[in-house]
C-alpha cells in the first residue's frame, strides 16, 4: 500500500512536495474498464467448461488421443475448438496453434508427444511482448501412470482451464498493446513438459515474455482441516532468479535483490491489482517458487529465464487431488466437479483477467536500472526509457517491508535523485506509466530484478 503523505516522514514529504513546478508527471490512476473486468468472468461459463473437461472421463497425458469422446487427445481438440470460435466472434482476433514435443522419462516410459493449445491475440503496439496465462489440462489418479481410470481434474487443473479461457473470451474484445497469450498444456502431471515444451516456443518466437500466470488448482474454497475460504488466492513467487550466475548472485548478496526478482514484483503488482479492483479477494503473497516441494508449469519459464509466478486457491484439500474416485469411512475422495466454488473460480478469474489487461496496457518494464548514492544523503536512480512510456515512478520501502512503500512520479525523465534518502536503508525500484495512467510492475536495480530474459546457465 502506497503511504499517504501525512503518514511520510517531513524530509521526504518535502522531497515529494517541491519536486515539481507546473503540470504533474503522468501517475497511475484507476481505470474504469478494469473495474468492468473485475466483474466480467461468467460463472456459468466457467461451470460448462470444467464440465466438459470432466466428461472426457480421463486426460491423463498418456491417455487416448485418437477418440473424440474419451482421452487426452478429445479434450484438446475441444479447447482449440472454443478458442477458434473466440477468434471467429472477434473476427479472427486470435492465432491457435498447437507446438508439441516427443518426451520419454520416468513417468514417461514410451516416447509421447506432449502437445499444448495456445491462443494468441497479438499485441498492436509492441506484439514482442506477451503475457500469458497458463494452466494444465491433464488429469491424474493415485497412480501416477494409470491413462485408464476416470480422472475427472475438476479442480486440478480444469479450473485453471476454465479461467484462462475464460479469460481468453473477454479479453478478446478488449484492446492490448503487448501480446496476450492462454495456453492449456499437456504433461503437467508427468513431469512438468507441457511448461517446457510452451516455454521452448516463447524462446524460438523471440518473445519477451513479461509474466507467466500459471493457474494450477484455483477453484476451491474449502481446505482439508474443514476451513471456509472464499477470499483468499495465494500467489507463489521466487525470490531470486532461477538461473542466476555465480557472479549475479555475489553482487546481489551484497547489494540485495532476494526478495525483488521480475517475479516477485509480478506478486506484488498482482496484489495492488486485487487492492484497488478485487476488493472481497485478497492476495496472499507467499514467498516461495512453489509449494513446498511441489511444482507446477511456471518453473519451465524460470528455467528459461522468463518472470513466472503460480496462481492457487488459498486452502487445498488434498483428498481431492491426485486420487482415484471411492468413499472410505465417510470421505469422498476424488476431483470432481463438486468440489469446485464457482464463485470463487469466477473472482480468480478476474483477478488473472484484470492483471493481464493492465500489464497489456502499460508501458513495457524499465531496463538498464541502477542506483547510486555511496556516501551520500540522496539517492540518484537512473533507467533506460522506454517505449509508450509518459512518465516513471521512483518506488523505495523499508528493506523488510513487503510491499512499495513511497512513490515519487518524476516525469519523462531516465533519472531521479531522491533527496536525503539514504540508499544504505532503503529498497529502491522504477516503473514506466503511460500517458492514460496505465502502471508497469516496478523493476529493482540490476540483474537481480531485470524483467529482460535472463541468459541461460553457462556449462559447468
């Protein structure tokens, strides 16, 4: 939360007040078209989704890919098929395609070809670079390998399904100037390939990919210790980036940047979205890639060096997940359809809707920030101007806060000094903001909270 003035220390107060003469800098302001999003995700069409994913009884990745009624291979024809019709209804708006990769590994065990459905709805502006939304079509039972028995998925992973294409039908009558990208993957449940095989295409497109959202189970609101949660969605984001070399790991260490990687500040920005549009849903940060020793089709974008973060509901109740169906001493095990809240599915939804056309809509992230002050009672932050770009913001908190703290908007400008801040204390960062008010995430200093792709591990 962004700290009234009357609430900031005099120095800084001053610093703000007297920063400038004449006509204010461009600053973020609430947009009236998200707010319309806010509320847009239709709970029914959410519940005819999931529906029907749950009527191809399996979508284990192993599963029939030739039947049209059963199996893997029917429930991906059937997304690419909704989203041809998006694309029809927005005159041919949207791009599917369909990339694949042969895969053999241990839940693997005979060459398969994991194929994942992508709409892309190209952006006008700076079409190089995309947002997408993720989420997982395969389903499982207890045993990991079994392609046979009904795996419904209602929840793991068709909710997720169900948001991203739900989020694909409304944002396909709305306006992007960055490239938005749904894509339903495969392979999830056999080792996270579905993830790779879309992030090899990002790679080979040459897309700046701006943020993976990954929606992995989103659509329950009670937990297994009988909690009643509709409120909460947690948000999984790493601290520092995955494939950061040993020398960007000795500068970061000494000059921070553990908790402020590109997919950090996408947490952060996801729940300032949740603050001002999602008043009844409430981001809960957590600070981790992952669940604790879990994954989920995010982590082959880190690997890649792409900004990723994973969307989840806020309590799971995990005897309905990865179970066959049966009832034992009165528990109902299985991930079926009833287990899903709709109305929740329907505000995580928003949330991911409304993310992706702010970040569609801003300025591209600021590169080549850095900051200086050794020795000195101000703090000068420099960056590198960027395209569509009106205004920046200077961003600095408390180096525990979780969150931005102050701001000060300084106009087209590619540096700001900020007096008698002292850059020992505090935590700085830059964001770009368009001339109508449209925010980008704020960027830390240096490699460690560069949103451009990080370059792959060197050999050993």
């Amino acid at each position: 939360m962004r700290l009234a003035p009357s609430l900031l220390p005099l120095a800084l107060c001053l610093a703000l007040s007297t920063a400038y003469a004449g006509d204010a800098p461009p600053q973020q302001r609430e947009q009236s078209s998200l707010l319309a999003l806010s509320t847009a995700p239709s709970e029914a069409a959410l519940h005819a989704t999931i529906a029907k994913l749950v009527s191809f009884g399996t979508r284990h990745t192993l599963s029939d890919t030739k039947s049209d009624k059963r199996g893997i291979g029917a429930a991906r024809r059937w997304v690419k098929s909704q989203f041809e019709d998006i694309s029809k209804a927005c005159g041919g708006c949207i791009e599917v395609v369909t990339p694949s990769q042969m895969f053999t590994g241990k839940r693997v065990p005979q060459s398969t070809e994991v194929m994942d459905v992508v709409a892309i709805k190209r952006g006008k502006g700076d079409p190089k670079r995309v947002i997408v939304m993720t989420g997982h079509l395969d389903s499982r039972v207890t045993d990991v390998m079994n392609a046979t028995s009904d795996a419904p998925g209602a929840n793991d992973d068709a909710s997720g399904v169900a948001a991203l294409m739900e989020a694909a039908r409304l944002l396909s009558k709305e306006d992007n100037d960055a490239t938005l990208v749904f894509a339903a993957l495969s392979g999830e449940e056999q080792g996270l390939y579905g993830g790779k095989v879309l992030a090899d295409y990002a790679v080979a497109q040459g897309w700046n990919v701006q943020a993976d959202l990954n929606n992995d189970i989103v659509g329950n609101s009670h937990g297994l210790n009988g909690v009643l949660d509709n409120t909460t969605v947690r948000i999984f984001s790493e601290g520092t980036k995955t494939n950061e070399t040993p020398e960007q790991a000795k500068y970061r260490a000494y000059h921070g940047g553990e908790v402020d990687s590109p997919s950090r500040n996408v947490a952060r920005y996801m729940e300032q979205i949740a603050s001002t549009y999602l008043p009844d849903l409430r981001v809960h940060m957590v600070y981790r890639t992952d669940r604790y020793s879990r994954g989920g089709d995010q982590v082959p974008f880190l690997e890649a060096g792409y900004p990723g973060v994973r969307v989840t509901e806020g309590h799971e109740d995990y005897t309905r997940q990865h179970q066959d169906l049966r009832t034992e001493k009165g528990i109902k095990y299985g991930d079926t359809i009833d287990g899903v809240d709709f109305r929740y599915l329907a505000r995580v939804t928003a949330l991911n809707t409304v993310t992706m056309a702010a970040l569609s809509r801003a300025p591209a992230p600021p590169s080549g920030v850095s900051i200086e002050g050794a020795l000195a009672s101000d703090t000068t932050v420099h960056w590198k101007k960027v395209p569509g770009a009106a205004g920046y913001i200077v961003h600095w908190r408390d180096t525990t806060a979780p969150q931005w703290q102050y701001s000060r908007a300084v106009g087209d400008s590619d540096q700001a000094v900020i007096k008698d801040v002292v850059i020992d204390d505090w935590f700085f960062g830059v964001s770009a903001v368009s001339a109508d008010g449209y925010e980008s995430p704020v960027v830390f200093p240096g490699d460690a909270g560069s949103f451009e792709r990080s370059p792959a591990p060197k050999s050993p």
